[in-house]
C-alpha cells in the first residue's frame, strides 16, 4: 500500500480529506468541520463546540513555561475560537495526559491557571478525563458557547469591498518565543547564568499567556455590528487572512503600513534581524481577532482603540500586500504547521 507522509498535506489538507469522507446526519448540526468552531442548533440560539489540544515538546516547551501559565493559555486559545464565531464561551472540560515526572503539585499548579481562566471568561469547568501518558505532558481542553442566530460569524460571509480588520497588535508573541529560546540555549550553556526578561516582560507574556479577545465580542454588539466573517489568528495572519478569502471565494488586499505592531515588537525584531511585517503574517499565536465588516459599519467601529482597519476584501482571487513604496506582493501561508 503506497504511503503518503502526514507532511505532505499539512495540517489543513489533513483535514480536508478526513472532512470528505463524512456527512452530516443530523439536523441541529449546523456546521461541522471547517470553521473555528462546530455550530448546533439548539432552538433559539446556535451552541458552539470547540477542541484544541496542547502537548510537550510540540506547542510548549516545560524548561520555560509556568505550569500555572499553561493551564490559563489551554483555556483561553479555546474561548478564543468562541470569541471568532462572534460568540460567548460558557463551560470546558479538560482531559489531561501525566507522565510520571508529573507531580500532584505540578497538576494543582495547572489547574491553577485553569481556575484563574475560567474566571476571567467566566466558563465554567464542568468535566474532563485523567489518563497516563509515556509522551510528556498533554492538555485537552473542549469548550462551548452560545451565539444569536442573527450574530453569528462564518469564515465564509466576507463579500468583496467589506473592510477586513484585526485587533490588539501582532507579532509579539513569535518575538516572545524567540526571546524564551535564546534564554534556554543560553542557559543550557551556562547554567549559573540569570534570564533577565525584564524589559521584554510584554513580549514573554504574549507568549506564555496570551488572552483571548472575548471583549471585543461584547464591544461589537454595544457598537450594534456583526463581522460578515470572522477567525482568530493562531497560526499567522496571513494563513488566517487566506481562510477567510479562500471560504468567502474572495480576495483580500491589505497594507504594510496599517499593520499594528508595537515599538518593542519593533525593536525587538531589529534585534533579531528578523522584520517585524514577516512576524506579524506568519509568526502566530497573537490569539487576535481578524474579521470584515459592511463599509456602512465602518463609522460604528472607527473610535474602538483596539481595532485597526488593515485593508478590504476584493473582487479577485488574490490575496496581496501593498508594500509602503506602493508595490503589491503576493501574500502565502507560512505559519506554523503542526504537522512538520
């Protein structure tokens, strides 16, 4: 029997052949795979359902991650998903898989930082399964919410001339996780030596604790506007723009110099030798919010501070950006893949 590679399809050609081989059975499914979360009608409002799973050695690396930092980012990237359906997340559950350098200790100090999660999105944990593991450590975390039917946002909804916008600022968690790197390897080297992340505290913190923007969702509704698509950017923005222009059978234009990047990003990225336009569109987990909106919502939403128009829709296929000398580059997917 012929074998093909897991890496040869990546992560989301994975998943569109296993999407393929089912189909729907059942009426209150709404929507299954393909979105950032699975959509149930339940009479008056959609339920939403979401799973992401973290594990050691592929999304964390225990040598510098908080055990109470991890327990709060396996619940916020999954309200996260939520938050992209323009919903609000309301219980998880949590399965987790211990190795034997687990300690009892070590799990209070997770579920500590799951504690202070739910509290914050204030979700409720209400289950979840315990097992062994012989592959380190493993954090499974499902999450529901609910939705109006009226306000609930697709991949798929973004028409051409909508103006495509993000929120908070990007690339400071990939800088983040450069800096908790290049502290390992230095410490590996010299273990006397004392990581000193002071003034890169916004950065590491990007990285090890990133919040889900399930305010936003609360400040659309007040501003009376819903995104005529939506996801939330895990994997880079310009995997995540492509998404949205890909569902929607549309293209997108966005400009360099709109992309909202903070200073210490900046200078951070200087150091690095690394440019900051490259870690905003393919380093993720920014956990951020990217939606579109009707041109007529613009004057509803243009005073939010923390949202930033970064181009429009277009008529095309193409998904490009406009350079700050004018010239347009073709935009590709180059974020992080699981599954290499």
């Amino acid at each position: 029997m012929e074998r093909t590679e897991l890496n040869a399809l990546g992560e989301f050609g994975l998943i569109d052949r296993i999407k393929s081989k089912f189909t729907i059975q059942n009426t209150e499914t709404v929507t299954g795979i393909g979105d950032d979360a699975a959509v149930i009608d339940m009479g008056n409002q959609y339920l939403l359902l979401s799973t992401d799973m973290l594990l050691e050695g592929v999304h964390f690396d225990l040598s510098y991650v908080p055990l109470r930092h991890l327990g709060y980012k396996a619940v916020a990237v999954n309200v996260s998903d939520i938050a992209a359906m323009n919903g609000i997340a309301k219980q998880i559950t949590v399965s987790i898989g211990l190795s034997n350098r687990i300690s009892v200790e070590a799990v209070d100090e997770i579920y500590e930082g799951i504690r202070f999660a739910c509290e914050d999105y204030k979700v409720d944990l209400i289950g979840g399964d315990t097992s062994s593991s012989r592959s380190g450590l493993v954090i499974s975390v499902t999450v529901t919410g609910v939705v109006d039917k009226n306000k609930i946002a697709y991949r798929n909804g973004a028409k051409a001339n909508d103006i495509l916008c993000v929120t908070g600022d990007l690339g400071a968690a990939y800088f983040g996780l450069q800096i908790l790197e290049r502290e390992k390897q230095e410490y590996m080297a010299n273990p006397n030596m004392q990581p000193n992340l002071e003034d890169k505290s916004f950065l590491v913190g990007k990285q090890l604790k990133p919040e889900a923007r399930a305010d936003i969702v609360h400040e659309l509704a007040e501003a009376g506007v819903v995104p005529t698509a939506m996801i939330d950017i895990s994997d880079g923005l310009a995997s995540e723009i492509i998404h949205l222009s890909t569902q929607s059978g549309v293209g997108a234009l966005i400009f360099e110099d709109k992309l909202p990047i903070e200073d210490i990003t900046m200078l951070t990225a200087s150091e690095f030798n690394i440019s900051p336009i490259t870690a905003a569109l393919n380093g993720g987990e920014d956990y951020q919010l990217l939606f579109t909106i009707k041109q007529t919502d613009f004057e509803k939403i243009k005073n939010l501070s923390d949202i930033t128009p970064i181009g429009y829709m277009t008529e095309d296929k193409a998904v490009e950006l406009v350079l700050k000398s004018g010239a347009k580059a073709s935009i590709k997917a180059q974020g992080w893949n699981h599954l290499q």
